[in-house]
C-alpha cells in the first residue's frame, strides 16, 4: 500500500490531478489506482489485470497512458515493449529508484539513504547547469542482474545507505 492514509487521499489527488489535465476519473482509471494501491512495487499489465478482473486490457494501456501524464502513474520501461507501473510519488509521497534486472524483468524499488539522495541532487543540478538544462525532477532505474538470475551471488535490497 501506498504511504497516503487511504483510498480517500488518493481519489481527492486523482480527481485534481485528471482535472488539471483535462480528463475524467473513469472507473477504469479508480480500478487501476486501486489495484496499484494494492500490489506491492512496480507490476505489470497481466499482473494488473489478474489482480483486478473488472479491467479491460483494452482500455488499460490508454488509461495508464493518462494516469501517466497527469503524474499519478510511474512507468519503468525496460526497452522494449515489456513494462512495469505503479503509483507516482503525486500519491505516494515517496521518492525511490529501481533495480531492473536485464535477464529476468524484474524491477525492485530501492531508496537512497537522504544523504545519499541529496549528493545526487547535487551532481545532477550541476550537470544540468554546465549545459543550461533546466532539471525539474530525477529517476534512477539500476540496471544489472537480480539475485534470482546470479544464482544468489549478490542479493537486492530495498535500501542503499
């Protein structure tokens, strides 16, 4: 579940953020932030949609599509047509990066220790700044492989100090 309170919290910032955007909150759209509210880390489509059976695939992807855009939906691709979603730090308050595995697909949430976080902020505005690049925001997708696929030979862990 999401660090908001409730379902509550999530609908009155959806229902803003869709406004904003020019779109509706369709029970399409409440379903899939329900079920993103619900699963634990970033998932797939055929997970969402075995988790939620009221959704239709066919609408699903134009739904996150907009649920992207007004920022309630984060997308991790992995290069090719294979992703995975879940709540955007609009609801979740909770700014993390990924591990994605190249070998299996699997994408794991990891937060940088606040140190850590602030020292990248740091190096990417100066980055930014030597080309004149106005930054407003980062994502970091760690890319390597996952205990599962080394055989056990590093473990992921959800935090990085």
């Amino acid at each position: 579940m999401t660090d908001m309170t409730d379902m509550t919290d999530i609908i009155d910032v959806a229902l803003l953020k869709l406004r904003l955007d020019g779109q509706r909150f369709t029970v399409g759209r409440q379903y899939i932030l329900r079920a993103l509210s619900e699963l634990v880390g970033p998932v797939t489509i055929p997970m969402l949609l075995d988790h939620q059976p009221k959704l239709a695939q066919s609408s699903v992807y134009r739904n996150l599509a907009v649920l992207e855009h007004a920022g309630l939906v984060s997308k991790i691709a992995l290069g090719d047509d294979h992703a995975h979603y879940e709540l955007g730090e609009a609801l979740t308050k909770h700014h993390h990066h990924h591990f994605v595995c190249t070998s299996c697909g699997r994408v794991e949430d990891v937060t940088l220790a606040d140190s850590v976080e602030r020292a990248l902020d740091k190096a990417l505005q100066s980055a930014a700044d030597e080309v004149s690049f106005t930054l407003h925001h980062h994502r970091l997708d760690l890319v390597g492989l996952c205990s599962r696929c080394t055989g056990g030979a590093t473990k992921l862990r959800r935090s990085v100090k």
